[in-house]
C-alpha cells in the first residue's frame, strides 16, 4: 500500500476588509458624446458612440417632383433607412412611431403631400419628442438642376450655420434637431471617414434654405495646395435646393403640447382662397361694366333714322 504523504500547511493569509463600493456620478451624455467627458486611463473600457438612425418615409399618392427631392434625401444620408409609404390619417402619428421603433431608429423625416400640391415636412426625435413641422418651398432637385458639382456617396457632410440661428430658443432647438438628424455618426459603416462636401442652412426673411456644396481643391500639378492652405479650396454646388417654413414646434413625437408657433405663417389654402377672390372680382367688374352700358344705352336712346327703311322692299 501507498503511504500518503502529509498536507503542507497553507502560510496564513490576513482578509483584506471590504471597502464600500459607491457609484461614481456618470456624466450627461447627448447623441452628440460626452458632455464634460472624464479622463479614461483603461483603454479597453467602452465609450459612448453616436448611433444615430433616420428612418424616411412619405404618404401615398405623392407628387413626382416631392418623391424625387425625398429620394436626393436619402442619397445624402448614408445613416438613413427608408420605409413604405404611410396613409396621411389622423393615426399617422402612432403608425409613424411604431415604424421607428420596428426600425430601431432614433429619428424621422416625413413628408407629407397634401392636393398633390402642398409639402410639408415632420422634423422627429421618436418617441418621446420635440417635433417641428415645416412647409416645404422651393424645391429643385438634383434631375432638374444637372448642376456640375459631385461629391462621393456616403461620405460625411461639414455643416454649415448662420449665426442667425443664436437669436431666438426655436432657432436654437431647430438647429439642434438639424445637427442631430443630417449629421452623419462617425464610424459608421455605411459612411466614408472623411469630408468633401458642405451642408449650408441659411436664415432669410423666417425661412431656412438649404444648399448642398462639393469642396473641391486641386491634388495634383502647380495648383497642389499645402496641408492647412485653405485659399485655393472652391465650393461647387450640387443640390438639391429647398426652403423649409416652420410651422409649429410641438413638445412630443408628431403632436403635443405646442411649444411654439409661427405668427407670420399663411397656409396655402389661404393663399389659394386670396388669388380666387381677386380673379372673381375682376368677373364682378366686367358684369357691373355691361350694367352701366345697358343703363346708359336705355337712359340715353338713339334719335329714329327717317331714311332706315328707304330701300327696305
């Protein structure tokens, strides 16, 4: 039989007392990154990365010229999803965020065509909100334009404010929703890593205009610009153009409390209404001139010709 050998003895170890674990307080963080980030020695720890989604859809029965400026849309926004057209119904709201959220979006551009004349435009963070509807003016696509400008497809887009932007808080928070929506998340995988076009909204007379600029510089020969020398850089435009008019800012997602409303708004149906009037009192005036004749042509009757009924057999 074997002998089993004796058990060495173990050198005695203190346990260490517990220290109380406390939650460190976590930073704000927006779609945008950190906001007073923290100093990160681990690099292996995992940080906030912008997943920003767009789902764009539009309502049946739409014009041409709309769809296709919905289509230069999505063109331009690699991190977008597009979706089947939606009923523009009063549930259009509750249908529009069951979609984003089935898409596993953040946000959502809606257009919205009414009379196959009018467009407008829902700006949405889903589901909890601020939405901003905008009527659509001005629209000229890309097919339209065949403008000389090109940019690669996919890649991100400068955006470019005008610091009229800063004035008003609904200004503020449409450039916030702009920002977050045609901003295109770094890193992802549908998106080329760098930049060779510029997004510009512009404030003029209430209304934001859009453009859309190649950034074009000479790489080769005597022109070749230095790294930092921004003198020989052009902007060639490419579209598509557009006017956005807001119409209301609303506290939720496609409805809400209002949170602000534009007092020089004019429907197009009011305008429309203004343009008949004019044409129908133009019609009043000529039936009102034939009146006057006829009354004046009664008043003062012509003297009997004695010789009407000379050659008369």
């Amino acid at each position: 039989m074997k002998k089993i050998g004796k058990k060495r003895k173990h050198a005695e170890t203190i346990p260490e007392p517990k220290k109380e674990l406390v939650a460190e307080e976590r930073p704000k963080r927006t779609l945008l990154g950190w906001k007073d980030k923290p100093v990160v020695n681990n690099e292996n720890e995992a940080t906030f990365k912008n997943k920003e989604k767009v789902l764009i859809t539009c309502t049946r029965r739409i014009n041409y010229r709309y769809r296709q400026l919905m289509l230069n849309v999505v063109s331009l926004l690699p991190h977008c999803k597009k979706d089947s057209k939606v009923e523009s119904k009063s549930t259009k709201g509750a249908t529009l965020n069951e979609l984003v959220e089935l898409k596993s979006c953040s946000s959502c551009l809606f257009f919205e065509c009414r009379k196959h004349k009018d467009l407008y435009l829902w700006m949405t963070k889903s589901p909890s909100g601020p939405s901003i509807k905008f009527l659509v003016n001005a629209v000229q696509t890309m097919e339209e334009f065949k403008l000389t400008g090109n940019h690669l497809n996919g890649s991100r887009p400068l955006l470019s404010f005008t610091t009229n932007f800063e004035k008003d808080a609904h200004w503020k928070l449409i450039k916030e929703m702009i920002t977050q929506i045609f901003g295109t998340p770094k890193d992802h995988r549908k998106s080329k890593p760098y930049y060779d076009h510029v997004f510009v909204f512009s404030i003029v007379d209430g209304h934001v205009w859009f453009r859309n600029y190649q950034i074009s510089c000479p790489h080769t020969g005597a022109d070749k610009i230095d790294r930092g020398g921004l003198d020989k850089l052009t902007l060639i435009e490419v579209g598509p153009r557009f006017c956005l008019n807001p119409i209301k800012i609303f506290g939720g997602s496609f409805g809400g409390p209002t949170l602000y409303e534009n007092p020089l708004y004019i429907s197009p149906n009011q305008i429309r209404a203004l343009e008949k009037k004019k044409k129908s009192g133009k019609f009043a005036q000529k039936v009102k001139a034939k009146t006057r004749r006829r009354m004046h042509e009664m008043s003062n009757p012509l003297e009997q010709d004695e010789f009407a009924d000379m050659w008369k057999a």
